[in-house]
C-alpha cells in the first residue's frame, strides 16, 4: 500500500514562494512516476507537473511553466514542488500523486494519492 503525505502549503501573497514536499512510503516498484495536481473550489483537478521515476524528464503545465520546479530525492523518497512568482489563480488544494504508468499526466493515470494541501496566494 502506497501512502503519501503532503506539506508545505500555506497561505502567501503574490510572488512569493512555497516549496511542498510529499513523502513517500510502502510502494515496491523503485523509480515510480510522481506528479503534482491541483484543485480549485469548482473546478476540475489538473496537472501542474511530472516526473520520471529516476527524474530525469520532467513536464509542467503551461501556466506553472518557469515559476514552478518538481523535483525529487529518490533516496529519501520524496517529491518537491518548488513554487516561484506565486499569483493568485495558482490558489488551489495540491495533491501528490503516484503512477505505475510511464510518462502519465492525466489525474486517471495516477494510482495513488496524498491528501492534499492548500495553497493560498493573496493579491
């Protein structure tokens, strides 16, 4: 059983920076694919970044593009988020995801899930 857990989130205002961390725990396959979604109230979860599982490939999201870093540590098992010019729109709950399918982006291609953390960006 694959557990995640979140931190980091918090509430900032606009340009500037949180970096969440999602710590990994129980899953046998090594190098397994890792993504950061995000949710606003009323709106569909989307994908803000992914990474490969010995992270040399990483995809962000167009409007994440330049301001946000995924990274990871595989021998602490864990993913980063480094989130840079934070703006307003990018308030959401932040979810980290794993997937046992390679180069997945969509939120259906992810199989496990943290419970997510809030990230509130003021104006």
């Amino acid at each position: 059983q694959v557990q995640l857990v979140e931190s980091g989130g918090g509430s900032v205002q606009a340009g500037g920076s949180l970096r969440l961390s999602c710590v990994v725990s129980g899953y046998t396959y090594v190098n397994i694919r890792m993504g950061w979604f995000r949710q606003a109230p009323g709106k569909e979860r989307e994908g803000v970044a992914a990474i490969s599982g010995d992270g040399r490939a990483t995809t962000h999201a167009g409007a994440v593009k330049g301001r946000f870093t995924i990274s990871r540590d595989n021998a602490k098992n864990t993913l980063y988020l480094q989130m840079n010019s934070l703006k307003p729109e990018d308030t959401a709950m932040y979810y980290c995801a794993a997937s046992h399918t390679p180069g997945a982006w969509g939120s259906t291609d992810f199989d496990y899930w943290g419970q997510g953390t809030q990230v509130t960006v003021s104006s």
